[in-house]
C-alpha cells in the first residue's frame, strides 16, 4: 500500500490517509511536503491565513499582481477583490439560473436515455458545470463549447506553476497558453464596458461592482474571469460525476432519491464530505508555526487533506460509509474553510441537486458497465470519475419530455 498522501496514481488513496490520520496526523511525504490528515488541524489551518498562504507555483515563478488568482493574493487585496467576486455571484442572483440548469439537464438526459445510456461523464455531467457557468458569464451560447475547451486546456497545462515554457521561453502568463481564450476575454470586457445598456451577467457586474471605492482593472477582471470558469467547472463536475456513481452503484438510492425529492441536499452534501471533489489544497507556509507539535518551518510546502479531514472518525461515526442521516451535513471541509472558503459553494449546491434531482426522476435503472472500475481524473487536486460507461433504463413515461 502506498504510504504518500499526495500519490495519487490510483485516485485518492483512503486506507493511506486513514493511516496517517491515526498514526501521524502531521506527516511529510517524499517532496519534504507536510501533509495534515485531521479535521480539527485542517480546519484551523484554513483559517491560518498568517501561516499559510495558496501555492500553484514552483519556487522562483513569480507572476504580475494584476495576474495572480484571487486563492493566491496575501490580504487585504484578497477581501477586496472576494468582496467584488461575492456580489457578482450573489446567492440572491441564482434562484433565476435553476430553470437553465434544470432544462439543460433534461435535455442531455433525453439523448442519453435514447441510446440506452452511454458515458455519463461525457454525455451528461462534463457539459452541465461548463454550460452553467459560461452562461452565467454572458458567453454566447455558441461558443459554450469552445470555453469548456479553453478551461480544460488552462486547468491541464502548467501555466500558472512554471516560468519557463517548454521551449525555454519566459511564461507568458495565461495569455500563454490559450491566447484565443485571453482575447475572448478582453473582447467581453471591452464590449460591455462600451455598452449603454450591457446584459446583467458576472462580466457586467465585474465591471460595475465598486467596493470602498475600489474597481477591477481590466486584466484582473479577466485573470478572475478566467479563474472563475476553471474553479467552477472541474470541481462541479466531479461533484456530479461522485453523486452518478453512487447511484448508479446502489438502485436502492437511487429510488430513495427519486421518491423523496427531499433528500436530495443532504445526498449533496454527504458526497462533498465522503468524496470531495478537491481532495487537496497546497500551501506555502510564510509564518513559522506547530500544527500537532509538530514545527513547520517557513518555506515549507503544507498539504491540507480534505479528503482525509473529512472522514476523520472523530467527526462522523462510520466515515466511510454515505449515509444521509448524518446530524450536520454542512460541517464538511469540501469547500475549504476560512477565509477563502469557496464563493461558489451555493452555485455548485444547486447544480449538484438538480443535476442528481433530474437523473433519479427520470431514471429507473443505472448500472456501470460489467468490469467497471474508477480511472482518476488527470488533475493532481481533483477526486472524481474520469468516465462513467452505465446502462440506463428510462422511468415509465419520461423517455422523452
Ligand atoms: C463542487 C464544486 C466546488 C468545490 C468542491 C469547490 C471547492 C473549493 C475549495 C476547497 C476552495 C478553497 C481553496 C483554498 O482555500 O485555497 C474554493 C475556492 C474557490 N472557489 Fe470553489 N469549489 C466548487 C465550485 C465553485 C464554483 C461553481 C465557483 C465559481 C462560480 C468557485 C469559485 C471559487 C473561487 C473563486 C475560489 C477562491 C476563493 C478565495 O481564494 O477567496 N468554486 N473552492
């Protein structure tokens, strides 16, 4: 059995992390990375802002400030942009996104269960995430596919952790590795920046949303932009991705979730704790501190296991068990914690919902091809399916709508 926390090779390795949860909650793995595997250190640690700060990047990259993501920029800039972030993407604003989410679910679903099923990453849950949020960024609906692609190109490349490309070329930044995607960007911010009457989307509200007199200048603008889809989209998914092959494992949740409409939050929940589709977050450690009495030098990288918090037996009693009867389902770390806990945490709970609402109505039956067994996604920090090849039967009267 592997023993590094951070190995990834065959998705995230539980017995390991339950090991270490046990044995040496604060451990270093073969890099010299510290890796913390319980609840309560984890927790305190995202809340340690003067000790801890996100890392993407390789010692020495150094990126401009208008171009660092907003997990990476030290306070108080960090509050002031994730204050503009915030209202752009309020809770109050996504009430009207539900009926899109609800009808692009139906409609993959109804191709989907025309041919008897097929893979649900592909078919089902990697356009849902991808779609919603560059609807919600304003994006022409026929250029929905294209910007999946560019977030799939931008997540999967190195951009953001080296400075050199591969052919010795100083990194460019974002506009390094998807150009076409920077200047659609830029495109989108010029036009409605020029616009008398500009739509009511998170471009616009970028744009306009003054806090304590402060406004996004342009680049930054499209560096959150462009976060904004990446961190949207390949976490979503694998959210969706979890919650399918749970069901699609056990027919008798399946009907659970599809007779009572009810339990659907808490089976959302439930997957973010048992299967939290970021698994892993890094940092650099900036202040010296002891975690467990354990010192962390300044300098040091620090993992901080979701994935192993989250099923820390202190908490929850059989943590590897998905259960919907938990007392408090929320108190889960997939969404991190502190202050950069995720801003996008009631958008994905939606998706979530009623992506899993509308495949337990509308399906009878799912299984997962005779000899199925997980392939890990190919980025290092996410935890889901990489393919979900099922079988489906429709619901009596809801082939079709
Ligand atoms: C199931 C889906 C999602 C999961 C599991 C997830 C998880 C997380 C986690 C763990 C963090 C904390 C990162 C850290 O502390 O370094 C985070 C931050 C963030 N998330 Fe999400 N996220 C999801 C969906 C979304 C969506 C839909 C959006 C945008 C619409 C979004 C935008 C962000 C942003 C901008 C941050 C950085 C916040 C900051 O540093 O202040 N996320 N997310």
């Amino acid at each position: 059995m592997t023993t590094d926390p951070l190995d990834t090779t065959d998705g995230v390795p539980f017995a390991a992390l339950a090991e270490l949860r046990a044995t040496c909650p604060v451990s270093q793995t073969s890099s010299g990375a510290y890796f913390l595997a319980r609840y309560d250190d984890v927790l305190a640690a995202t809340k340690n802002i003067g000790s801890f700060q996100a890392s993407f990047r390789e010692p020495g990259v150094v990126v401009p400030p208008e171009e660092q993501l907003i997990s990476e920029i030290p306070e108080p800039r960090h509050s002031e942009i994730r204050r503009i972030i915030n209202s752009a993407i309020a809770q109050h604003r996504l009430a009207r996104v539900e009926p899109f989410v609800r009808e692009l679910c139906h409609s993959l679903l109804d191709g989907v269960l025309a041919r008897g099923g097929g893979d649900l990453v592909a078919d089902y849950v990697t356009p849902i995430p991808a779609t919603v949020i560059a609807h919600l960024l304003g994006v022409d609906p026929a250029d929905h596919a294209r910007f999946a692609e560019w977030s799939d190109l931008v997540v999967q490349s190195d951009y953001a952790t080296k400075n050199r490309r591969a052919d010795g070329e100083e990194n460019e930044g974002l506009a390094g590795v998807a150009r076409e995607f920077t200047d659609y960007l830029d495109a989108m911010i010029a036009q409605r920046a020029e616009m008398a009457d500009p739509p009511d989307d998170f471009v616009t509200r970028l744009l306009n949303t003054e806090v304590d007199g402060i406004r996004l200048t342009p680049l930054e603008m499209r560096t959150q932009l462009a976060f904004l889809l990446m961190s949207g989209n390949e976490t979503t998914r694998h959210l969706i991705g979890n919650l399918l092959e749970t069901v699609c494992r056990d027919p008798a949740l399946l009907a659970r979730f599809g007779a009572d409409p009810d339990l659907l939050t808490v089976g959302v929940e439930e997957s973010l704790r048992h299967d939290p589709p970021i698994h892993v977050l890094i940092r650099d450690c900036i202040g010296a501190v002891a975690v467990a009495d354990t010192p962390i030098p300044v300098g040091a990288k620090v993992a901080f296991g979701l994935a192993a918090a989250n099923r820390d037996p202190s908490m929850y009693d059989a943590p590897d068990e998905f259960r919907l009867d938990r007392p408090r389902p929320k108190d889960h770390l997939g969404f991190g914690g502190g202050p950069h806990v995720c801003p996008g945490a009631q958008l994905a709970r939606l998706e979530g919902r009623v992506a899993l609402e509308v495949f337990c109505e509308r399906v009878a039956s799912a299984r997962l091809v005779e000899g199925y067994a997980r392939e890990p996604v190919p980025v290092f920090w996410a935890h889901g399916p990489r393919r979900l090849p099922a079988v489906l039967t429709a619901s009596a009267g809801l082939e079709t709508r």
